[in-house]
C-alpha cells in the first residue's frame, strides 16, 4: 500500500511539474508574441530550459544515465533529419509524427523534449525567427499528448495492427489539423497583425487551414507507414536501457 501510495504521490508531483510547465510556456509565448517576436532568442531559451525540468523530474530519485540522453539525442537527430529530407517538398514534412513516436515510445517527457530540440536544432537549417518558440511548444505538445495518451494505455506501445496504424495516424493528423497547426497560425496573428481584429484574426486561421491539412496527411502517412517499426526500435532501446515514459 505505501509502495502504490508512493508512486501515485510521484505521478501527481510530475503532473504538477508539467501543468506549471506547461502554462509558464504558454505564458512565455505570448508576453514574446505581445512584444512582436524582439525577444524570440530569450524566449526560446526560456523554452529549453521549461522542457527540461520535467524531463529530468521523471527520472525521480536517480540521475539519467549518459545512453539514456543518447537515445533522446538520437531520435532528436531522427526527427531533424526527416524534417530535412522533406526540404524540396513545402509544408509536407513528417516532423510531427517522429515526434509523437517519440513521445508514445520513450514517455511524455522525453517526447516534449524531442519536440522542442528538433525544431529549434533543424531551425539553423530552415532559418531562426521570432515563429520559432511557437513551433517549440507546437511540436513539443505532439510529443507530449502522445506519450501521455500511450502512458495511458489509449495508444499502444508495440506491434501495431493496420487498424491501429489508422487510428493513430488518424489521431496524429487531427491533432495536426486542429491542434497543432493553429497555435503555429496564432504565431502570424501576432506577427502580421498591427491590430487585431475578428476578420483579420479569421481570414490568418483560414489562410492555414490548407497548410494544416497538408502538414496532417504527412503526419497521417508517416504514422501510418513507418510508425510502427520505429516505435519498436524504441521500444526496445526503453526496455534496454529503463527509460522512464
């Protein structure tokens, strides 16, 4: 009993750690955004070091081993790479899924951190600008919802079935769509809008909606097609090496 009363005790301490995380991001975001993106660099910094308090909260009592920051490290480099390889192709990349992998293989935590350091690294590639916190917390809620959802046993962690591979691309493209897309979308308002009004503010979440839908059939056909073998090897490197998801 005190065992089962320790462990809900360190599941609501994590929870709490990423609720505060979570709205001192957002909180971040917008006081940036409010300040026209001049304060983007800080910001982003700000960022980094939000995602990786409750990374390192996960590992509860122990220190993470060095292979475990490896193979975060690694999938960081997987993630970058796919965005990458998807340059000659506007809008169609499958960075959000490798992100949601990552966070339904290796936990919620590592899935954020994924996320975020995926982007902010592949933005030395694709260009730095004051857009780039808000696709750090975009891409780090791919992974965290996601780990949060396999943590919960609503995603599985293994040998996907096609009908699961539809089901979670399905998922991965809707939150794209809905989720995902539109707080990059409310990065423009902020941006291009010299004043705020409903039809200025509607027709900027209009003009994403195709690029949205775009950016949701990649994250639906990499899920779909290539999730399950690379949510496998994760798995087997978390069991190898006692990750923490």
């Amino acid at each position: 009993m005190s065992e089962l009363n320790g462990k809900r005790s360190r599941e609501w301490s994590v929870g709490f750690i990423w609720a505060f995380t979570i709205l001192a991001a957002v909180v971040t975001v917008t006081v940036g955004a409010v300040m026209r993106g001049k304060s983007y660099i800080p910001v982003s910094v700000l960022l980094v070091i939000y995602c990786m308090v409750p990374f390192f909260a996960s590992f509860e009592r122990r220190k993470p081993q060095a292979r475990e920051l490896v193979t975060v490290a690694v999938t960081v480099a997987l993630a970058v790479a796919a965005r990458v390889a998807f340059i000659w192709l506007p809008n169609f990349k499958p960075l959000a899924a490798i992100v949601m992998v990552a966070g339904i293989g290796l936990g919620p935590s590592a899935g954020f951190v994924v996320g975020a350091f995926a982007v902010l690294a592949s933005g030395f590639i694709f260009g730095l600008g004051p857009w780039l916190p808000w696709q750090m917390l975009s891409f780090g809620l791919c992974g965290l919802v996601f780990g949060a959802l396999a943590k919960e046993g609503v995603i599985p962690r293994k040998g996907w079935s096609w009908k699961e591979k539809a089901f979670v691309g399905a998922g991965g493209g809707l939150f794209v769509l809905l989720i995902a897309g539109p707080i990059l979308d409310t990065s423009s308002v902020f941006l291009m809008l010299s004043s705020f009004t409903p039809e200025g503010v509607a027709a900027l979440y209009i003009a994403g909606v195709p690029v949205n839908a775009l950016q949701g059939i990649a994250t639906f056909a990499t899920l779909f097609l290539v999730g399950g073998p690379i949510l496998d090897r994760l798995g087997r490197l978390r069991e190898k090496y006692g990750l923490l998801g």
